[in-house]
C-alpha cells in the first residue's frame, strides 16, 4: 500500500535541515554584517528622506505657483476691468442725466468725453423714429433702420451739435447697462470691438433708446497676452459658459484644452479666483482662473506640472548626485573601518584559536587607542594571565598526582578486617589525610589507622600533611606507645610550625583483631564512632589531646577500647562530612551520618564509605563543597586464608 503524503513540504523539513537554511542568509563574517545592518539601513533612510524632500519642495512649490498664477491674473484681469470701467463710469454719468429734458448739451459733452477715451472706436445712440425728418441722411453710421433713428460719433470724424444740425434727442426717466457683448468684427473700424450696450428706459419702463459704446477688443487683452504670461503657458479669455474669446495658442491646442477650460469655468462659478492641480486625470495639468468684475468673462492659465516643476527636477538631479556620492562616501568609509576592526578581531581570532592548540606566541599587537586596540591589549593580559594560570595548573595537577599518590592506593589485607577509607578534595590538593599502616614486624592481626586534617586547605595544606605523613610513617616502626609516636611528630613539627603557624587535627589508631583492642592517641581531633548493631547504639572514642605542631612540650595520652568485636563499625572522619551544608544553609549534622551507617551497617566497609558519599552529595546537590572530605571505615570480616599484603604505600 502507498501512503499518501500530508502537511506541506516545509513542515516536512527536518529541524537540522531548516537550521541550515536559516543559517544560508545570515552574514557569517563582521563585515557583512556592517553592510546589511548598517549600509542598507542608511541607504533606505537617504532614499525615504530624498523622497520625502521632493515631494515637501514639489507640494511648495506647486503652492507658490498657485499664489503667482493667481496673482498674475488678478494683474491682469484688473488692467481688463480698468480699461472697461473707464467707459462704463462716463455712461454712469450719462445716466445721471436722466429726467432731465435740458441736459442735451450735458449729454453731449459725455459722448464726447467718451469717445476720445482710449480703445473707444465710437458711440452710437439709438432711438425710435418719431417723424420724417428721421431719414438717413440724418445718421451719420447707419441711417434709418426698422423706425429707428441712430446719432453716432466715431473717432476723428468731428461731432456737431445736435440741435444745430436740427437732430432731437428725446428725454428718458432711468437708465442702466444691459450688456457687454462678445469680440465681434465691426466692417467700420475693420477689426474686433467689443460693445458695452446701455438701455434708456422712460417712467414706464419701456425702451426709448440705447447708448451703445464700442471699444477695440485688443486694447482691452493686450496686457493680458504681452505682460506678465510666460511663453510656456497657455492664456485664454472666456465667456462664461466656456466660449473662448481669445487666446494665444492653436486651435488644435484650444480643442485638447476644453476639458481643463470646462473645469475652470465651473469653478469660477463657485470662486472669483483659485487654481486648480490636475483637473483631468488623464492630464498632467495645473490652471488658475479669475473671473473680470467689468464683464462676464473670465482669464484661465493653463501650464504643465513639468514645466512648472523645472527647478524641482533640476534640484532632484542635483540632490541625487550629492545622495550617490554621499552614499559612496559612506560605503568607502564602512568598508574602510569595517576593514580596519575586522582585520583586528580577525587577528585576535586566529590568536585565540592558536591559543586554544596550546600556542601561547604571535599575539597580535595593537594598532589604535580605540575600544578594538583595548580589546587586543586586554586579550593579550588575558592569554598571559592564561599561559600563567596554565602553568600553574599544570603544577597542581602534577601536586595532586603526588598528593593522590601519598594516600593508600587501595586497603591492605588484614585477616578479620574490612577496610575501606578515601579522600574527595574541594580543590586540586588538600589537607586531609588517611593512612593504613602495616609492617613486617606486626603480626597479620592488627593495623594503624591514622586520619588527620590540615588547618585550611590547598597547597600550602598538602604540603603540610606531605610532612607529617613522613614524620608520621618514619615514627611508628620504631619502639614506643602510640602517645610516645604522636609526642615524637609534634616535636618535629613544631620546629617548623613555629614561624607559620600552621596545625593539624590527627586521630592515631591500633586495632588489634586477636584481643579485640582498639587503641588510640587523639591530638585535636572529632572523635571516632564506634556504632553496635546488636543494640543500636553509637559510641565515641574521646580522649584528651591538642592539636600536634602547636606545643612541642604538649604530652599525649593514649587510650584503649577492649570490647571490639566482629560485628561493630568503626568510623572515623573529618569535620568536612557533618558541616557541610545545603543550599538553604543547613548542615549535614553528625545525625545524618550516624542513621547512614546505622542503615548499611550489615553491608561491606566499601559500600557504607560509599553510602556516606553519595548521602552527602545528595545533601549538597547544587552547593560548591567548601572543605575536605575524608573518612575511614573499619568492621569485622572473615578470617581469609590468602596471604596478607603488608606492603604499604
């Protein structure tokens, strides 16, 4: 059967597999590193700053060009409505004279006043016929038209007086501007003029004439099409429903502009003036509008964005050339220091992996005061201090070989004796020490014990049991009492103790299977125990005694327990058992010690040191030991009929 396979490929992975595709884009060296976490990031923030400047200078300065265009219509569109409004004040005065029948000279006058204004092609007053005098003869301009009668004075053709040349003019009540028409060609002047048109109303209301001036269309734009546009933009002049009445463009260009046209007369429906960025989106376009307060028209400027945005473009050019060499800048200048430091470390790496074969020379040397030449100069303190702590520790493991080498490599064999003792230094050496003694001439039944602990611990320590295990060993194969062999070795000890002031604690014992005696000298020492099966019941060898290389004049006693039998346990240690602590401070306690041996009792001498051990480290569990442990057990064990072993290390 085939099994169908499930989960995506990448859960599929397995885990060392995708480690080593985490670690394909990790920057394995410094320098790497200094290029994606620092190149790129600086590079990212001058671009998003580069960018932010631009579009901050293009947004302002499509804002100064939207306060200029507008300001240069309003100038232009004012001059418009300056040269409109000269007439149309002379017409209001015209229009004063209403109601008035003897104003004809007045009136007169006005026309005159208007029509040597400048632009002003003639003015042109329009009544209804009233008789036959009204015939075309009497019209200078256009005759007697549909039962009118029209009186017009052009310039440079000389006006006379009305009433000299027997023309009437008729009175009106009111009168006001009706309109302002559209740049027409006038066939008398033979060019565009446009007409402000006035209409002369009697009390009724109806029309009893009109008061038409008309003025040359191109004095009125040419401010509009010679000052103040630039040749780039597009100027037109319309209505207000969109109907352009002059420019200064094509007429291919005037169709590709209706719809920005369309978009600025609709706003000027809402705005006299504004401007208007991109009104087709298809475009790329900005307009400005102001709409005339003398006449329904309105000036629209339409330029480009490009064109408006030439110097912005010039100073993006500019700005991204000093942005490359500022960022060639930096990248020569990371790649510099990043060259420099990691060439530095480099050297150190390679300095510490020769280091770490065992080579301790061609340190590195330091090339700058900065925080990589401290560096060097602390890792070469460092490898110094290293070869010196190397050294040293050679040293000691050569003195805890010799050390280790003092203590009894394994229990001699005594027949009806279980032995088993050892020693478990805090540091490499220590001052505790243990010793089983046998010679030729003691008999197969019986062995010293001695069980010692220096004041303090390490070299000094172990130097100092070194001497007294000599002293000690050199001793007891002469004659004399045990007190008499301790009062022999704390004499000599005192001879060189007196200027260091160093001690020791010492327990001396004899036991003597085929009596059943134990003997004994304690100089300072905690006192053995001495634990009963039978009746579950501990007892301690005490006796009187000071520590030895103290008082050479001290005198020792020696002590004798004669009812030692097969099945009692003899334990002797150190201090370092019953005060160690836990991690909450609490001591092991003699306690603890004795419901261990009480519990193993029944089992090898071997197996209860081991027991103790094993107890204590379970006790301490994460707490350093702080002292020496030391501890010696003897119990009864079968007759053997092996030879005893009498060699002692």
């Amino acid at each position: 059967m085939f099994m169908r396979k499930s989960g995506p490929f990448s859960a599929r992975l397995a885990p060392s597999q995708k480690k080593n595709n985490q670690e394909m884009f990790r920057p394995k060296t410094l320098q790497r590193r200094f290029f994606i976490f620092m190149l790129f990031p600086v590079a990212f923030l001058l671009i998003v700053m580069g960018i932010a400047v631009f579009m901050y200078a293009k947004a302002s300065l499509l804002a100064q060009w939207q306060e200029g265009a507008v300001l240069k219509l309003e100038r232009a569109g004012r001059e418009v409505d300056a040269r409109l409004k000269g007439p149309k004040g002379w017409m209001k005065m015209y229009h004063d004279t209403a109601g008035d029948p003897k104003a004809d000279s007045v009136r007169e006058w006005l026309a005159r006043q208007m029509e040597e204004l400048d632009g002003v092609e003639r003015v042109t007053l329009t009544m209804p016929d009233k008789g036959p005098e009204g015939n075309a003869e009497a019209s200078q301009a256009a005759g007697n038209q549909g039962g009118s009668r029209r009186h017009s004075w052009s310039r440079g053709a000389g006006m006379d007086s009305w009433i000299s040349r027997g023309m009437e003019t008729m009175d009106f009540d009111r009168a006001e501007i009706a309109a302002i028409t559209v740049p027409r060609y006038d066939d008398l002047v033979e060019h565009e003029t446009v007409s402000i048109v006035s209409d002369l109303l009697d009390k009724s209301g109806g029309s009893v004439g009109k008061l038409e001036v008309a003025i040359r269309f191109q004095y009125l734009i040419e401010g509009v099409l010679s000052n103040g546009w630039a040749q780039s933009e597009k100027a037109f002049l319309v209505d207000k429903k969109g109907k352009i009445l002059t420019c200064n463009v094509t007429d291919e260009t005037q169709r590709q502009c209706y719809v920005t046209i369309q978009a600025a007369v609709d706003a000027m429906q809402r705005n006299s003036s504004g401007a208007i960025i991109h009104p087709d989106r298809t475009s790329d376009e900005v307009v400005g509008f102001y709409k005339l307060n003398e006449a329904p028209w309105g000036l629209v400027l339409v330029a480009r964005s490009g064109e408006i945005l030439a110097p912005i473009v010039h100073f993006r050019l500019i700005y991204s050339a000093m942005v490359a060499a500022f960022f060639f800048v930096i990248l020569v200048l990371i790649r510099w220091v990043a060259g420099q430091t990691a060439s530095s470390i480099r050297d150190v790496s390679h300095a510490a992996r020769k280091v770490s074969m065992g080579h301790f020379d061609g340190l590195p040397c330091p090339k700058t005061e900065d925080e990589v030449g401290q560096l060097i100069q602390s890792f070469n303190e460092m490898v110094s201090q290293l070869d010196e702590r190397i050294r040293l520790k050679e040293a000691m493991d050569l003195a805890m070989q010799v050390q280790q080498s003092l203590l009894p490599e394994r229990p001699p064999r005594i027949d009806g004796l279980d032995l088993a003792g050892k020693s478990i230094y805090c540091d490499e050496t220590g001052g505790d020490y243990y010793d089983f003694m046998s010679f030729p001439d003691w008999d197969s039944h019986r062995v010293g014990i001695a069980v010692g602990d220096v004041a303090g611990h390490g070299i000094s320590a172990a130097l100092f049991m070194t001497t007294v295990r000599a002293l000690l060993r050199c001793r007891i194969i002469r004659e004399g009492s045990l007190a008499e062999v301790m009062n022999d070795v704390n004499r000599l000890l005192c001879m060189d103790t007196s200027r260091s002031g160093d001690f020791m604690s010492l327990f001396l014992a004899l036991v003597e299977m085929k009596t059943g005696t134990i003997r004994w000298v304690r100089a300072g020492h905690p006192p053995a125990l001495l634990y009963d099966p039978s009746t579950d019941s501990f007892e301690e060898l005490r006796g009187k005694g000071a520590v030895i290389g103290f008082d050479e004049t001290y005198s020792f006693k020696e002590y004798e327990y004669t009812e030692w039998n097969g099945a009692k346990v003899l334990f002797l240690g150190t201090d370092g058992i019953w005060e160690q602590e836990n991690a909450q401070g609490e001591m092991f306690g003699m306690d603890r010690l004795r419901a261990v041996i009480r519990h193993h009792c029944h089992e090898s001498s071997q197996e209860i040191l081991h027991a103790v051990t094993e107890a204590l480290s379970a006790f301490r569990l994460t707490r350093t030991q702080e002292d020496d442990v030391t501890a010696v057990v003897v119990k009864a064990a079968p007759i053997s009929s092996q030879k005893t072993d009498l060699k002692v290390r």
